[in-house]
C-alpha cells in the first residue's frame, strides 16, 4: 500500500498511465519547477533566444540533474551549435538514467562519438543504429566515414554497397562512393 497503491486509491482503482509520473513528482518536489523551466528554454530555442534557452537548461540541470527531458533538451542545444564535446555528457547521462537503446539516440550519440573523435565509440552506437533502422541513410555514411578515418576502406565498401542498394540515386552516397574509392587508391600505392 505504498504511493502508487494510495494514488490508485484516489483514482478509483483505476490504473493510469502517468503513475510513475505522479510518483516521481511526490518523490521529487523540483520536478514541477524542473518541468516549467525546461518548457520555458524550449520556448525560448524557439523564439531564437539561445542564451536564454542555455541558461535556463543549465538551471533544470542544477535542479535535477537526472531528468531526462532536460538531458536531451542540453544535448539537442549544444548539438545544433555543433558544441560536440559539451553535448556528450549530457546523452551519456542520459543513456546511463533512462537505458534507452532506441536507434535515434544510439544515432546521435554515435554522430557525437564521431565529431569528438572517438571513432571506435561511433563506429558501435552506429551499427546500433543502422541494426535498429537499416534504412537510416545518415548513420550509413557516418559509418562508413569511420572506416575512411581508421583508413579500412574494405569495410567502407561493404558498408556502401549496404547505402547503394537502400539510396541508388542519392548523391551523397555516390560523393562517398568517390572518396572511398579515391582513399583505396591511395592505401594501394
């Protein structure tokens, strides 16, 4: 008869789906301020106010630092301003809270893994991605780029051939296409 079971009481009986929110918000009295302040930065990344937006994520943050709205809300700020090593901790956290192993953030750490130069990092949360969406045309060529850094063009074929066959008229694999053959060229000599 713990909070949910007395929570479920005042319901009715009947079970809802924000019970765990209701806990987390009994258990955690900031998470309403946390929650206002985040739509607020929201508003303001909207409105073009970066600063503000930074400011107020920051706030969220100091107030709780595990939530997970407000550690996507800071790695989405810092990524768009290309701010990859700031973005990092940030969804590490969040991984490391939520264990959410959906192929959109194995993705997006993957692209911040990659820009911050930790390519064997990439390469994993990338193949998570492209097994949890082989139709994830972005995460192919972030891929294959891995290879091309860590100069195994072999594997940047395969990976390829995989990008070809979802994207035959796309440009951008057919420009990656050029480089790889460009960089076996030069491995070759």
């Amino acid at each position: 008869d713990g909070l949910v079971g007395r929570l479920r009481d005042h319901q009715g009986g009947m079970s809802r789906a924000d019970d765990r929110t209701m806990v987390l918000i009994r258990s955690h009295p900031a998470m309403l301020d946390v929650e206002s302040i985040l739509e607020k930065s929201k508003a303001c990344l909207k409105d073009g106010e970066k600063e503000v937006a930074h400011m107020l994520g920051q706030e969220a943050y100091r107030i709780l630092p595990t939530h997970h709205g407000v550690l996507v809300h800071l790695t989405d700020l810092y990524f768009r301003e290309k701010k990859y090593l700031e973005a990092e901790p940030y969804l590490a956290s969040y991984l490391a809270v939520s264990g959410d192993d959906n192929p959109e953030i194995s993705k997006r750490m993957g692209e911040i893994y990659f820009h911050n130069g930790k390519i064997s990092s990439a390469k994993q949360e990338l193949k998570k991605a492209v097994a949890g969406n082989p139709q994830d045309r972005e995460s192919l060529l972030y891929l294959v780029d891995c290879y091309l850094k860590e100069h195994t063009p072999k594997k940047a074929v395969a990976v390829l051939k995989q990008a070809i066959k979802n994207f035959p008229m796309d440009t951008q694999v057919e420009t990656l296409m050029n480089r790889v053959i460009a960089k076996t060229l030069m491995l070759s000599k």
